[in-house]
C-alpha cells in the first residue's frame, strides 16, 4: 500500500488484472532461465526482457519477492533466478537515483542520503529506505534532546522542528549539544567502533551500523554528524588519512580561519575532541594542512566506497567477488573514466568468464581514455575473443551415464551430501568426472600425486557450505550421514529441492546426468537401512 495514496481512488479490479499479468510475465521469464543460462553466468544481455516488460515494475518486483518467500526447501531453481533478476533490477535503479543525486550542486550536503545509496546498492534484497533510517536517527535525536533539556532546559535546539535545519553560533550552546550526543551515543546506547571486526564490509552500511551499533571512522562519523547538524551544530566531514573526522569551528564567523581554529572529533574514538597535535599522533603521522580540509558529499562517497573496493580485494571465500563487483560499479558511477578501475572490472569479468561481450566494451573504453595500456587490453581482447569463439563451437550437452562401462568406477551421485574425509567440511556433489580433468600445473599445485590413487580416480565439482566450489577425489569423499542443507548462493542453479536427505537436481542438471537420481534414491535407502540395523 506504501504505492498508493490513500486519497486516490483506483480501480481495484484494474489494478488486479495488471498485477497478474505481470506475476503470469514474471515467473514465465523466470522459468526460460534455467533453459537458457545454466552453462554460464546471465550476460548482461540476459535481462533484457525484463527491461523491456510493460506495466508497472513494482508488480514485476512483487511477484519475484512472492517466489523468494516460496516454501523453503522447494523451487530452489526458481528463488535463484529470481533472486538474480530482482538484484538485477534494484541495483540499475539504485545506480540511476545515485548517479542523479550526484549531479546535485556541491552545495547539497546531503551525506547520509548518499551513504544510504551505497547501502541500497550493496543489499539490494533487503528492505533499506532513507525514511527508515532517517527516522531510527530521529528518535536518537528525541533522546539526546531528552538529555540536552536535563542540561539547559532553553535551549534553542529543544525548539527545532523536525526535518529542518537550524544553526546555533554560540560555541558554548554548540558544546552542550556535542555533550549530549556523546551521552546518548556511547554512555546511553552503547555505539562504539569496532575494533573487533574492522574489516567486515558491515561496518559501512548505515542500516547495519545502527542495527548492530557498531562502525567504522567514517560510518560512525556520518551518524555523529547527521545528529549534530539536526540540532544546529554545523559539523563538517574531514577526510583525514587513515582516520575520517569531522571538524567544529571555533573561530569567529566571517573570519580568516586555519587547522588550529577548529576542534577535531573523532566519532570512532567516542567523540573524543582533538588538537591537530593530536590528530597527527592519532595516526603516527605529520600531514599537511590540506588534509584538515572539509571534504563535499562525492569525495565523501568516494572515500566510502574506496573502503569498499579494498574489502573486496581481500574477498577469498566468496567466489562471485559480489562485493568488489558492486564497489566497481558504485566507484566508475562516480568516476566512469578511471582507467585503472575500469581494467580491474574487464580482468574481473575475464577471470569470472562472464559478459565476454561487456568486456569488449571496457576494453575499447579503456583504449579510448589511454592508447598506453595496449598491452594489457590487447591480451584481454585476444583471450576474450578466443572464449567468445570457443562459446560458439560448444555443440550439445555432454551427458554422462552411470551405467557406461568407462564410468565403472563412479560411486557417488549429484545431489548427495558429503563430508571431506580431511578437511571435514560438508558439500553437495553437483557434478563428476571418471578421473581428473583438470590440467597438469592444478594437479602438481594440488599435490594429486600424493593420494594412493592418483588422479586415476573419479573426481567430484562439490558446493561447500562455506561458498566455495571445490573438485574432489572420490577417495577423500564420504557419505554424511547426517545430511544437512548446504547454505552455497548456487544450489539453485543447480537443484530443484532438498528432501532432507538429499538435492533433487533440476531439469537442465538432470539432462546431463540422466541416471543419478536412481543412484541417489538407491543410496540414500542404504544408508536408512543401516542407521536402522545400528540403532536397533
């Protein structure tokens, strides 16, 4: 109902009839997917259709959030398309209200409102809106104005409306309200940085930052400065190597100022106020009066998503690199001309083997911007067109039979779960060969020659429950006999359900392995029979 307007009238019965017609669109895109993309990542061409569907897109939207909330364990196939286009759609039309917000004058200093994109952009499924937070940020403001009134019960600040902007110049009036807001903040609602957990990308949603109360320099500084400037306290972002602060003038207004007219606050540190002297010891470093310098909402953003970048250089479990894919975008919607960046999103892409043909278009981008990196565009475009031809020759679908005499020696099945006979990690086979497929510097590297059956053994593609895909010997494999979901972003790419005791594979996994699922019944039968012999 938040769509409609409680004044207008609508037709209901209008409104229905759309509403289906797109649910009927909706899940019939959903369901080509599985046919279309299962052998490789959705291109960027991919979602076309949905870009071009008529009707309204939060009809389109609704019906896939209604295939997520699906029964839990069934229709897993379809959750995970779903999930792939409603994160498709959230994020262009993120990605088109941020760019539009950049364009604002640099006077609109609307900090959070950008931070609040970033968090948008980066949990697209989740339910963040700039409302929401503004108004967990206000009833902070009605506590700490609760504590400013126990301190000076006239107050101008206690008079101010909210969602307007007020200014108080007394410095003494502006210090009663810092000593407030650190009351609230740290002594009342305990918020503090997180030393703990530093890097955890967490740290930098402002949705997280108040949920778990916890952030880093630059989040915690951005709540601090939102609430100072609610109560008239004109605070201003500083973008302080290794340490982002926010600055409070002290000097007469209209006057020439410098680095020493201001007190420093340190959001991360509890509010503690600053000297430059202190400043510079905060982060063992002499820097120069440039660097105390306020900062406008861009370079602010900047600095956010830079964060960011940096996280999802260090992702290692995560093999979709989705942080440092979002980051990318947010950081080239800022700074599309940054040749270097631009050359990191082509060589991701590339290592990823997906949107070959968006890789293409960076590339002659980047050439474009600077003729000096020939070199390195010239490898990727070679390899790129090679895979793209390689993609071209691909004829059928290699299907795979148990009951072939050259795969004898398979034992497992796809869909069942299993325990890592040495690592002990748990995982659900989604495919296998009769022996090792892979190439002679992964085997050497892996040290395949040290097992007793070598790589004349059938390996298995397994997804582990920490995220990873990994390729396993048959003999380091084992029946888990207390069979568990395996919480992996691409069982529904490869699965229709989980029973309990095992996946069902979808219709395009079950195309290449026709005969497992016998197996897998056969198996799991087995396994009950002899926990049952056991028990008794």
């Amino acid at each position: 109902m938040k769509h409609y307007s409680p004044t207008d009238y609508v037709n209901w019965l209008e409104e229905y009839k759309v509403r289906q017609k797109a649910g009927l669109e909706a899940r019939k895109i959903v369901a080509s997917f599985s046919k279309r993309f299962f052998s490789e990542h959705v291109p960027c061409n991919g979602f076309s259709d949905i870009e071009n569907l008529e009707g309204p897109e939060i009809f389109f939207e609704d019906e896939l959030v209604c295939i997520l909330n699906m029964e839990g364990r069934k229709a897993l196939t379809w959750k995970y398309y779903a999930k792939k286009i409603l994160y498709y759609l959230r994020q262009q039309k993120i990605l088109n209200n941020l760019k539009a917000f950049l364009q604002q004058p640099d006077d609109y200093e609307s900090y959070l409102e950008g931070a609040v994109y970033i968090d948008q952009y980066c949990n697209p499924l989740s339910d963040i809106s700039l409302k929401d937070i503004q108004a967990q940020i206000d009833s902070i403001v009605e506590l700490v104005c609760k504590t400013l009134r126990s301190i000076n019960s006239r107050h101008p600040s206690l008079a101010f409306k909210a969602g307007g902007f007020s200014l108080i110049t007394e410095i003494e009036l502006q210090s009663q309200v810092l000593d407030a807001i650190n009351y609230v903040l740290y002594d009342q609602l305990k918020f503090k940085g997180n030393r703990m957990d530093y890097y955890n990308a967490l740290n930098l949603y402002m949705h997280q930052v108040l949920i778990r109360r916890t952030g880093i320099p630059i989040s915690m500084s951005l709540l601090y400065l939102t609430i100072a400037r609610q109560l008239g306290v004109p605070l201003e972002p500083v973008n302080f190597p290794s340490h982002f602060l926010l600055r409070w003038c002290q000097g007469a207004e209209g006057a020439a100022l410098d680095i020493f007219d201001y007190i420093y606050i340190d959001a991360f540190g509890k509010g503690k106020q600053l000297t430059v002297k202190e400043c510079e010891y905060l982060i063992g470093q002499h820097v120069t009066a440039a660097l105390y310098g306020v900062v406008n909402v861009k370079k602010v953003l900047q600095r956010m998503v830079g964060n960011l970048l940096s996280l999802g250089k260090r992702e290692g479990i995560d093999q979709s690199y989705q942080l440092l894919r979002d980051s990318l975008d947010l950081y080239l919607a800022m700074y599309p001309d940054q040749v270097q960046l631009l050359l990191l999103q082509a060589r991701l892409y590339f290592h990823l083997g997906i949107w070959p043909e968006k890789v293409l278009d960076i590339l002659q981008h980047i050439q474009t911007l600077d003729p000096g990196q020939h070199g390195a565009v010239g490898y990727l475009v070679q390899h790129t067109l090679e895979h793209i031809e390689r993609k071209k020759e691909e004829v059928g679908v290699e299907v795979k039979l148990r009951s072939d005499e050259k795969h004898r020696d398979v034992c497992f099945s796809i869909g069942l779960i299993m325990k890592h006979k040495r690592y002990g990690y748990n995982c659900v086979i989604y495919g296998w060969d009769p022996t090792c497929m892979m190439g002679h510097e992964w085997i050497r590297n892996m040290n395949v020659h040290s097992l007793p059956h070598g790589h004349h053994q059938p390996f298995y593609n397994v997804l582990v429950e920490d995220g990873s895909c990994r390729y396993a010997a048959q003999e380091n494999l084992e029946y888990n006999v207390e069979p568990q979901e395996i919480s992996h972003p691409d069982v529904g790419r490869y699965f229709s359900e989980f029973t309990g005791t095992h996946y069902i594979p979808n219709a395009e996994l079950e195309i290449r392995y026709p005969e497992d699922l016998e197996f897998v019944y056969e198996t799991v039968q087995n396994i009950y029979i002899a926990k049952k012999e056991n028990v008794e």
